[in-house]
C-alpha cells in the first residue's frame, strides 16, 4: 500500500512551527486578502520546512473540489458545473434566485468563503492565491537551503511551478486577466496591475517545460499525492493548448500514453464494493465501478491514476456529501404515485416499515440536488451515431452504474402501484411536482461514498456520502484525460481521424456499442462529460477549449468560427454570438428559454446566463484593497475600462513587483 500525502504532513509539520501557518484551517486564514501577501520574517532554511509548505499545497488541492467546513449542502467543484452544460442550480426552496446570473451576477454580489447553498466565486479566487502564496514561499526562500544537492533543489522548483502553474491557469479561465505575483515580498503592495491572460499562460507554460525535466517520476517519490512528472506532463498538455502550440501538445500527451508507464485499466482489479444495499441495488462488478471505488484509486494496481487527492483517515479527512448533493431528491413529498402515495420512504433498518429491497437511502443516498443534472447531460449527450449509449458502461443502468428514475420502484405497501417502477406522469399529469430537483438520471458509480457513521447506526436514515471514516479519494488526473487532451490537439490541427481514434480508445475500455469516424469538437466535449464527470473543472476546461478554438481556427459542431480578439468580450442573453463555452449554454441547457420563469412549489425560479458571464468579475474587495494601482475589471461588469494599465508581458509584471 502507498503512503498518503497525509502521512507526510503529520510528520512534518510538528518539526516546523513556522509550517503552522499554512496548514491552518480557520476561516481567517481564509478572508481575501490576495494582493498584499505580506508574511512576517521566516526563516526556511531547513529541508523540513519546503516540504512542510509542498505538502500543504499538495493537501490543499483537494478543497477545490470538497470545502473543508463542508455543511452538506454545496461544494466548491458544483459552482464549475452550474456555470457549463452538465448541470444547474436545483435546490429550489432556496429563497433567492441565485441562478439567475444574467441579471444578479456583479463584482459587489456576494463572494462567500463559507459553506452555505451558495456558490464559491470568491472561495476559489482566494483558495488559488493561497496556492500560489505557498508556491512562492518556496521559490522565494529554496536558495537559503543550503544543504540541497542541485537534483533535490530542482524536484522542489518544479512542484512549486507545478502549483502555481495548475492556480494560474484555472484563474485566467474562470476570472480572465489578473493580478501575477510571483514572489514573497517583505512589505505589503498595494499597486498591482492585471496581466494579459495569454501573458500568464506564456509564464507557466515555459515553467512548467522545466518542471517536467525536474519532477520524478512517481516510483521515485516516497508519497501518493504529491506532484510528480506525470502529473507535471498533464499540466504542460493544458499549457500547451491554451498556447495555441498545438503540435507541441500532442507531442507530450504521446509521451505521457506510450513513455510514462501508465495504462488505462481494462478490467475489474482491487476490491469491490457491492455498494450500499445490494439488495436493493445490485451492483455487478465491472472496471468502471471498480475504477472509481475510493480505495481503488490509491493502489499499486491502479495504473490509469497520474495524481490522486487523497482523502482518508481521521486527522486529515474532509466529509463528501456526494450523494446529498448530485443525487435527485426522490423522497421528497411531491414525488407520489398515481394513486397520491408518496413514491418513495426512507426508513431505519430498526423500522417496521423497513424493506431490504427499497432502501433508497443506502443504496443511493438521500439526494437534496443542490446541483442538478441538466437534460443534456442524461440523455443527449450519450447519444453517439444516432444511439443513446446504454451499453457504455458509465451510462449502463443494468449492471448497476447508472440510475435512471424509472428503475425506483414505489414502496407504499397501501398504494395499488406498490412495487411497479417510477413513472414520470400519469396521462396528463406530472407526478413529480419538481423535476428541477426530484427527477434527473445520474452516475451513481461517480457519487456513491460510504457513510460509515449512518452506516453502523440502526436508527439512521439519512446517508449522504463519505462522513468521518470514510474515504473519498478524488482524482486530479488519469491517462482517459490525456487520450482526450491529445484528440483535442489533434482536432485543432485538423486531424479529426487522429482525434477520433483517442475517443475511440476511452469509448472501447467503457464497453460502448457505439464508436466515431470522425469527431467534432462538441463529440470530444461530449466525452469528456461522459468520463470526466466531477473530475475535471468542467466551466474552466469548456473555457480553455472556447480560447483554443478560437487560436485554432477550428468551427464547432454548428460550423462557427470563432475571433481571438472577441471570443470573451461580448455581451446579451441572445443566442447568437459569444463564445463556444455560450454556445453550448444556449444549446444545451434551459438557461434564457424560460424569460417568465420555471414555476416549481417554492416559487418562480429563474435561470439566466449572459455572454459577459464567461468570466466571472473580479472581486470588489481586490480592487478596492489595491489602493496604488488599478485592477482591470472584465468586460460587460460596472467598473470596465479598457484604457486601465494591463500588462502585456508577464516579464513586466514581473519586474514590477519590487517596485512599491
């Protein structure tokens, strides 16, 4: 079994008092102040010390996906998923209309840090800034190590690129141009300027060039979870695309696949879990399911996992109400069958009214759908060749994977519909009052965590997903991203066969029926979906792939071109124009079909997304702190000026950092 990052950070940290500093998880330790990142005199000059800080960077990634003070109800990763076309805001006896971002979407609206229903703009522009402060901490002090050996030193320099690489490029695509800090300053600025997006991407891609040659491999590192070469290869692939150096990312993406001893897992390997209640839903084993069991994605046999996140154990663990959250809310009142019943109970086991055979909750947890499916998602977008896919085994409802509302079957012994299946209307009528929230298909092998506390307590019937005790390991990144990242490469060079073979490649290991000739852009978006769900940052990466298309020239699945001087400056809620990430918006999801609203038991909800949304606006609270100098606010938001100071090139910007 491989040692955790975890591990590493409870042995480190109690040797560096210093190191407290960046391991604490208070929620002052967390208020935005991401410009002046003064820290008091510290003295690194101890191995020990760099380390300490690497492994809380490496720790700290897994926020970005599960907030440590978690409540249950959101997680920073679903704010990624209500701004692309795989879901939508669903919990809605939530009093405000937070998705209606069209019209509420401004620099002063609220940019929370703590967990609530809301949505995380302001956690994930700090939580980056923290990474890139610890990443700097590093760069800055590693030369007053002086017992390094020059190979130690430059393993060092490159996962401190790594991290602030992986930052920087996640803010240019969800915030645009933005403040570059590069380095520790020993007293406080106040007079930053915003650098081009492209300028930024220049900086770390050329870090990240050197980050490869320096990192090792991971058979060479002692830990799971810290940053290694492949993981170091990933990143310069993403570089390299949104550089426009197309060919170069094929390049590495070849290296990755053939050279770097990784391989897609073809069959079932580790151990399997036959889920929460095999009596009521039955699993049958398969290498998808097994591929993504939390403690399958931390062993020796999973060669497919190029960087894992652990998340594990008591000291560390960070609870995952996976279920809570992306799972439907089938037990809800207003879901009833045709005869009025309600369809679906949650008992305790201890109950009387308990059932094996219908215990929901175990089996598939107890949905809220703060984050809900969109149509697209369950059902178009696994359309290949005409054919919804429900052989390919990520969408495969048969063995176990997939859930679809039709497979629920109605557990109230009085109703006359007792043990036949979910059904969505009865003639003319629709049985579920809500289907923004009670009524979506969905992965079940991507959110399905045990709940080991409930799990044990007779008396529960409430399961969420990983509590304390569980694990919830999550991938950063595996070798299916990378056969995607390469067709993408090869699609922009106009190799659509090329392309086409690597969706064919992570198709055949998911059992699909279906395989493509040739590919269009939105076919590899498609896949991505079909195999990325929750894993990759699905608002960035959809962003990245617009900025790509846009260098590349390249038209979409509708024939549209698309300008590398406007692709993100263009503002309305029409459907023509904007960029490809917009596109798919008004093709694929209910945002701006419904101007009167979507009438639901809590009230009238609106879904709206502009084209100026692209980008998420700036903080206020940066601007405002930035006394000295001025921060360029994105296009389309109160405070745009394109006559402020932006610098161009990142070496500029650079050069201006000691200038206070």
């Amino acid at each position: 079994m491989k040692r955790y990052i975890q591990n590493k950070i409870s042995r480190i940290v109690p040797l560096v008092a210093v190191a407290a500093l960046f391991v604490s998880c208070s929620e002052d330790f967390l208020e935005p102040d991401p410009l002046s990142f003064y820290e008091p005199e510290a003295t690194f000059t101890t191995e020990t010390g760099l380390q300490a800080v690497l492994a809380s960077a490496d720790k700290q990634l897994r926020n970005n996906y599960i907030h440590y003070n978690n409540a249950g109800n959101s997680v920073p990763i679903g704010t990624e998923y209500v701004f692309s076309d795989m879901s939508k805001y669903g919990k809605t006896d939530n009093t405000s209309t937070i998705s209606d971002f069209a019209n509420t979407m401004v620099p002063t609206m609220s940019y929370k840090t703590s967990t609530n229903d809301d949505f995380y703009f302001g956690f994930y522009w700090t939580e980056a800034y923290t990474g890139i402060k610890h990443a700097n901490t590093v760069l800055t002090y590693i030369d007053k190590v002086t017992s390094l050996t020059e190979e130690v030193k430059r393993k060092y320099i490159g996962q401190a690129y790594f991290h602030r690489a992986y930052r920087y490029l996640n803010l240019v695509y969800q915030f645009g141009d933005i403040p570059l800090i590069t380095k520790i300053l020993e007293v406080p600025k106040q007079s930053y300027y915003s650098t081009k997006k492209e300028a930024i991407i220049e900086m770390i891609t050329a870090d990240m060039e050197k980050a490869v040659e320096w990192v090792p491999e991971q058979s060479k590192l002692p830990y799971l979870g810290v940053v290694n070469k492949g993981a170091c290869r990933q990143l310069l692939i993403k570089c390299y695309l949104a550089s426009g150096r197309f060919k170069d990312a094929e390049n590495q993406a070849d290296l990755l696949i053939n050279s770097s001893g990784y391989s897609l897992m073809q069959g079932s390997f580790g151990t399997f879990d036959a889920g929460g209640n095999p009596a009521t839903w039955t699993i049958t084993r398969n290498v998808i399911w097994d591929l993504h069991r939390p403690e399958n994605k931390v062993i020796a046999a999973n060669r497919e996992a190029i960087l894992v996140m652990p998340n594990g154990g008591v000291q560390s663990f960070l609870p995952f109400a996976s279920m809570r959250i992306f799972g439907p809310n089938w037990n809800s009142g207003t879901v009833t069958t045709p005869d009025g019943k309600q369809a679906a109970n949650r008992f305790a086991s201890n109950n009387a009214n308990y059932q094996a055979n219908y215990d929901y909750a175990r089996a598939l947890g107890r949905g809220i759908a703060t984050i809900s499916a969109s149509y697209y998602s369950q059902h178009p977008m696994w359309v290949v060749n005409g054919v919804e896919d429900k052989q390919d085994l990520r969408h495969n409802s048969t063995v176990g994977n997939w859930v679809n509302m039709e497979n629920l079957k109605y557990s109230d012994k009085s109703s006359a519909y007792y043990g036949q299946n979910f059904r969505l209307k009865n003639g003319t009528t629709l049985l579920s009052k809500d289907t923004l929230r009670e009524w979506f298909d969905f992965p079940l092998y991507k959110i399905y965590l045990h709940d080991v506390v409930n799990e044990t307590n007779p008396n529960a019937n409430d399961f969420q997903g990983a509590s304390t005790g569980s694990k919830a390991h999550w991938y950063l990144y595996r070798l299916a991203e990378t056969y995607l990242l390469r067709a993408e490469a090869r699609f922009y060079q106009g190799n659509v066969g090329g392309a086409a073979q690597d969706v064919n490649v992570v198709r055949a290991r998911a059992g699909a029926s279906q395989m493509y000739g040739t590919v269009t852009i939105g076919d590899i978006c498609a896949e991505r979906g079909r195999e990325l769900y929750l894993e990759e940052w699905r608002n960035v990466e959809l962003k990245r792939i617009s900025h790509c298309l846009a260098l590349s020239g390249q038209a979409d699945e509708w024939g549209q071109t698309y300008s590398k001087t406007n692709w993100d400056k263009q503002s309305g809620t029409d459907n023509a124009g904007g960029s490809y990430w917009y596109q798919r918006i008004v093709h694929y999801t209910l945002y701006n079909k419904y101007p009167s609203g979507i009438v639901v038991p809590n009230g009238t909800k609106f879904y709206t997304m502009d084209k100026r949304n692209n980008y998420w606006p700036i903080p206020n609270s940066a601007i405002t702190a930035n006394i000295k100098g001025k921060l360029s606010q994105n296009f389309g938001y109160d405070g745009y000026d394109p006559s402020v100071k932006v610098w161009d090139k990142w070496q500029d910007a650079v050069a201006d950092e000691s200038q206070l």
